[in-house]
C-alpha cells in the first residue's frame, strides 16, 4: 500500500506538470502577436549585455550560436514552449551578433600617448559650436609624430573662433592630441566607448589660432550629402544667433538644429531638475509635432480648394509631406538615437495611413527599437535610448487600450469637457513617463524630478500650440530670407519655456536624490516593466515577478563604494555615511565633484553641509572604523604604515611589503597600469577593490598606462 501511495502521487505530479506546460502553451498561443515583442526585448538585452561580458566574443562565436538556435528553432516547431524559449534565446544571441558586428568594423591602433605639440592635416567632417568656441570632428591625413598610415580613425578638435570653416574644408593645425580616456573609476560614465563607437579615435584641442585651410571646401553639386546637410545647418544658427540673443537662441539651436552646446549649463540644469531636460533631446514629442503640424496645414490647405479635395486622396498627400518634412528634420537635427527612434516610428506611422492600416501599436515602438539597435548596439547603454523607448512603450501600451477607450467616449462631449480631457491626459502621461523613467534616471544621474508632471502642463502646450508651428515656418521661409519673422514670434515661447524651469527648479521639494543603486536592479526593474507590457491582460504576465525578485534581491547584496581614486591621479572622494559627509580634496574639478555628487545622491543645496574639502597634499581620514590617508607623497611612509588601515599615494610608488602590519595599499603604480580604483568598506572583512581594468579589460577603447587594454 505504501509502494501504492508514493506511485499515485508520482503520477499525481506528473499529471500536474503536464497540465501546467499544456496551459502556458495554450496563453502562449493565445497570444502569438506578442512572440516577436519578446525576442526584441531580448535582442536589447543581449546588445547591452555583450559590453558587459568578462571576455569579447567573436563574430564566429555568436555567428555560430545564431545559426544552431536558427536550427533549433526549426526543429522544435511543433511544440509551443521549445519555440518560445529558442526565440528568445535567439533574440539575445543576435543582439551580441551584431554587437560583435560592430566592434570588428571599428577602427583599430589608436592614439595610446599624448601627443603635447603636433601638426594635424585632414578633412573637416563636423562643426559644433560651443558658446565662443568650434568642436570639429576630422578625418586626419597626417600627424605629425605618428609613422605615415592610413588613419581609419577621426579626430575631435576644439579651437577658438572657427567662424571661417566649413565643413569639407581641409585644414592644419598646430595641436595637442590626447588618447580616449578610459572611466575615472568603476562604475562613472564611459565617454570613450561612444567616441570609439563613433570613429574617433584621439581628441585635443588647436593652439590659439594657430590653423590654416590648405583646400577650401567644393561647394559645388557635387559636394557630398552629408556636408552640404552640416553647411546648412550651420547657416541655420548662424540666422538664429542673428536674430535671437542668448539664452532663447541656445534652445532654438536645440530645437531646431539638435545642436545643445549653447544652451548654456544654468540653464541645462534647470530643465534637468524640472524634469524638462527632454525638450533639448529632438525625440518623438519634436518629431511627431512637427510632422504632425506639416500633415495638418497641407491637409488644410488642400481642402480648401475643393477641384482638389473631391478628387484626389488629399489625407494621403498630406501624409507623404509629413514623411519628407520628417527626413528633413531628421537631417538637419543630428540625427541623435531619440531622432532616429522617432523618424522610424512615424515613418511607419505614415506609411499605414498610406495603407490604410493602423499602426500605433507596441509592434511600431518594437520595429523602431530593432532597427536603432541594428545601427547601434551600444545605444542601450545610454540614458538616451532607455528614456525614449521606455516613456514610448507605456505610452503606446496606455493609450492603445485604456486611454484610447477613455478618449473615443468623449467624441460628442463639449468643447470644455475635451479641454479638460486634454490636460487630465497630460497629467496620467506625465505620472506614467515620470513612474517607468524613475529608475533609469536614478541611475545614470542620481536624482529624479518629480515636479516635472506639474511643469510639463506648461511646456508640452506651449511647444505644440507655438513654439513647434513657428519651427516649421522658419524651416519654410528661411530659404526666402524670411526667417527671422517667425523666429522672433518664437522668442516670448522660448522665454516662458526657460521661465518655467527656472520656477521649478528652485522647488527644491520636486527633485529627489538617490544614491547610485545597482545596475542589475536597474535592468530587472525594466525587464518586469517590458515584460508586463507586452503580456498585459495575460496570465504570462505575472511571470515578470521572476526579473523583480532578482532585482530586490541583487539591491539588497549591493554593497556601493565607499572610496573612489580617479585614475588621473588627481582626484578622489571618501564617502562617510556614519556622519553623512563626502570628503574632496582641493582643487578637484567642478565636472568630477558634479559627477560623485550625482553617484552619491547629493544635491546641490546640500554641497555647504555634506560636502568637506581636505587638504590636497596629505589627508587623514577615519571611516567605516577604518583610518584612511591620502598623500600625492610620503615622507616619512613608515608613521603612515603605524596609523593607517589604508594608504592611497597618487604620486609614489610604494614597495609592497614596506608596512609590517596588514595595511591596503593603493600607489601610483596601481593607478598607472589599472586606473581609476573604487573600494567598499564591510565592516569585519578586507575592503573590497575595483580597478578600472579588471572592469573593463577587453575592450579596445580602454586605454591604461599608455596601451591599449587586450
């Protein structure tokens, strides 16, 4: 009877698992339209995840991964959950596919030493102005000091003045090189990753003005595409500056151009903190009002004359000139990773109205991402491209279901009841983009606005009722002369815009600081968001419980750093949580404090009461109960060895087995060969040392210690 008993429970068992696979096939099925949602989930997660990984893989290495899952994926086409599992598995292989893509066609031997006094000869491909100053991107030809080659890599300059160059023009100048600077520390911004990404390959600054054009550019037919879009671009700021004083003409620059370098850090600050710093970023919101406002005057326009109107598809007319005003934009914005996400969706957009199909779905924002991520990869990393997608995506998930219904019930309401429809939108976008986009923006700046909602109510009206129709008449008549009208209609928007940040900014109860958190959390935190959105209304959808446990759980073992060494050898920061303070040395710059301020979640009126500047030179510091001192030299290393648990020389070297007791040891050399240094403190254990090598040692960008990190 006992042998009995455990047979009839196996068997139990069995009938339970087989009843549970039986019906996550069938909600699988049921929703077949969402398969593709999740492998572009996926394929993000595996762009992402191949700059993370301790070792590069190769082409070959995930191109064969790619091709067993394809077979795979054949093979197990007749069983619901082998499929849907492979799929997903083929998405995140695809995705470190063409990461690995992308890295192999990067340039290669790039600038390992400074270069203090070199001649630079080569082809100006960029112009960016920067407030009295011109950033230049050129392709060199040749550098004085380094053998005669074919460079397969840019260069970015930054010279005083500028005004005479264009774009095409070849150019020589006396100049100070320097290579792509690896992270100060673990865990700080990786600038020299999007630079290598991009093609640049060294960056530096001209002498005075110590250049010449040895060949003007041909500004003929026949002059390429690309630099004729930079030459128009350039007269288009140059009319702006003309016509608009400064701050207004950096936000028109911004606006219209995409250019953001003359808006001025106040002012960039303020729009931060009151959570409008997405006006500066040409996105969906720039992209859909302008085309939509080009769409809606040609459809008018047309309508009026009725030989055309009764004859002709004018609807889709008027959608093929919002289409070709998007490319236009598109062009003359930059073309950023907000721009592209948004050309693509409405291009799409159109393009089913053309067909008359419906195309405001999740499956638009899912093409869009894929191809943003075919172009660049790396692009998921940034705070550009998850703050986009992810306000897009609960965007279009809301108002594809709820919202759609809640607004097609107020057809035949009043006018003041659809006025009042319209802002109570604004207020339920404004909670949901502020609740999705929280843990993105706390992660990559430290602080999260969430007076943004109120002062959003503002901005969003002003830009598509007049600031966004007056872009598209300077647009329309600046080819006439006719320019400045529309841009001087545009300038009391512009101020009100600038206005209203100032006024939220200065409430200090809006904007919340938060300490750097763990960037696993960060991506558990959006995979359950991702994962309900696309599943929502589905018992499948409860499985994104699973990537929130493993967040919680990967906050709760995070131990942050409690040390920072830049690898610079010039700045450092201890960070004492007993007594609430941040220890900086004198003299450190205003961009590092600002970027450990943001780490640590320390706001700007708290600066007088938490942060401490220490003595450059030799600095004593107890924390986490242990003794900490920081010197650029020891005299007399041996009294530091006697009174310190730690010993951080930024200038010296400093013999290993120079202390008799146990004392960690952070010197020159360390600093040299592994850059910048972060160490947590746990209390009864060692500390715990990250070096920027053993973070990031496979990649080509990262450059220690004069070599190219293998």
């Amino acid at each position: 009877m006992y042998i009995r008993r455990i047979s009839r429970n196996g068997i139990n068992k069995n009938q339970y698992v087989a009843e549970l696979i039986s019906q996550t096939g069938l909600l699988l099925a049921a929703r077949r339209n969402s398969w593709i949602l999740c492998a572009v989930i996926f394929f993000g997660l595996g762009c992402g995840t191949y700059f993370s990984l301790p070792a590069r893989l190769t082409v070959e290495q995930t191109g064969l991964a790619v091709i067993l899952l394809l077979s795979g994926l054949w093979i197990s086409r007749r069983w619901i959950l082998p499929f849907f599992g492979i799929l997903l598995m083929t998405g995140f292989c695809s995705g470190l596919l063409i990461a690995s893509i992308h890295l192999e066609m990067a340039p290669s031997g790039l600038l390992t030493k400074t270069l203090y006094m070199t001649e630079i000869e080569g082809d100006i491909t960029l112009l960016e102005p920067r407030g009295g100053r011109m950033r230049m991107t050129v392709v060199p030809i040749r550098i004085a000091g380094l053998e005669d080659r074919a460079f397969d890599w840019k260069v970015r300059l930054s010279l005083p003045g500028g005004d005479g160059l264009a774009v095409g023009d070849r150019i020589a100048a006396k100049a100070r090189l320097f290579p792509l600077r690896a992270a100060s520390v673990p865990g700080d911004p990786d600038f020299s990753r999007g630079l290598y990404l991009d093609g640049i390959g060294a960056t530096g600054f001209v002498f005075g003005h110590q250049y010449r054009v040895v060949t003007a550019a041909d500004a003929g037919f026949l002059q390429p595409l690309s630099e004729r879009i930079e030459y128009l671009r350039l007269a288009i700021m140059e009319e702006i500056d003309r016509v608009l004083a400064w701050p207004e003409s950096g936000i028109a620059k911004a606006l219209i151009v995409g250019e953001r370098g003359d808006v001025g850090e106040e002012t960039a600050d303020d729009l931060r903190k009151s959570g409008l710093a997405h006006l500066l970023a040409i996105s969906g919101l720039h992209m859909g009002l302008l085309s939509g406002t080009v769409f809606f005057f040609l459809r008018f326009g047309l309508a009026a004359i009725p030989a055309i109107a009764l004859r002709f598809p004018i609807k889709k007319w008027a959608a093929i000139g919002a289409m070709v005003s998007a490319v236009i934009y598109l062009g003359l914005s930059g073309a950023s990773v907000p721009t592209q996400r948004a050309f693509i969706t409405l291009t799409i957009v159109w393009a089913a109205l053309l067909l008359d199909r419906r195309a405001i779905s999740l499956r638009l924002v899912a093409i869009a991402a894929l191809v943003v991520l075919i172009l660049r990869p790396d692009a998921v990393l940034g705070p550009s491209f998850q703050l986009s997608f992810a306000a897009v995506s609960v965007l279009v998930a809301f108002y594809d279901g709820p919202g759609r219904r809640w607004f097609e019930a107020s057809g035949d309401r009043s006018w003041a009841f659809r006025l009042w429809l319209f802002f109570a939108g604004l207020v339920v976008t404004g909670l949901l983009v502020t609740a999705v986009t929280a843990p993105i923006i706390g992660f990559h700046f430290g602080r999260i606005s969430m007076i943004g909602i109120v002062s959003n109510l503002i901005a969003i009206p002003v830009m598509a009722f007049w600031v966004m129709p007056l872009i598209v008449a300077t647009l329309v008549l600046m080819p006439f002369g006719a320019g400045a009208l529309p841009l001087w209609l545009m300038k009391p928007g512009l101020t009100l815009l600038i206005e209203t940040a100032s006024l939220a900014a200065d409430q200090a109860w809006g904007l919340w600081h938060v300490e750097q958190f763990s960037a696993v959390f960060a991506i558990g935190i959006m995979m359950a968001i991702a994962w309900w959105l696309v599943w929502r209304g589905n018992a499948i959808a409860r499985l994104a419980v699973i990537p929130l446990c493993v967040a919680m759980m990967a906050q709760i073992l995070y131990r942050p750093a409690d040390i920072l060494v830049s690898g610079d050898q010039e700045s450092w920061a201890i960070r004492d949580r007993e007594q609430n303070r941040l220890i900086l040395p004198e003299g450190i710059s205003d961009f590092q404090q600002s970027v450990w301020m943001a780490r640590f979640g320390i706001a700007d009126h708290d600066v007088d009461q938490i942060i401490e500047k220490c003595d450059a030179a030799v600095c004593s510091v107890s924390v986490g109960g242990q003794r900490v001192i920081v010197a650029n030299d020891f005299a007399n290393p041996f009294y530091a060895c006697r009174h310190a648990d730690m010993i951080i020389s930024l200038k010296r070297d400093m013999p290993r087995d120079i202390c008799a007791r146990d004392v960690t040891v952070i010197d020159d050399d360390m600093l040299w060969w592994q850059g910048g240094v972060s160490v947590s403190l746990r209390p009864g254990s060692a500390p715990v040392i990250e070096t920027v090598r053993e973070t990031s040692d496979t990649w080509p960008w990262i450059i220690i210690g004069g070599r190219v990190v293998k």
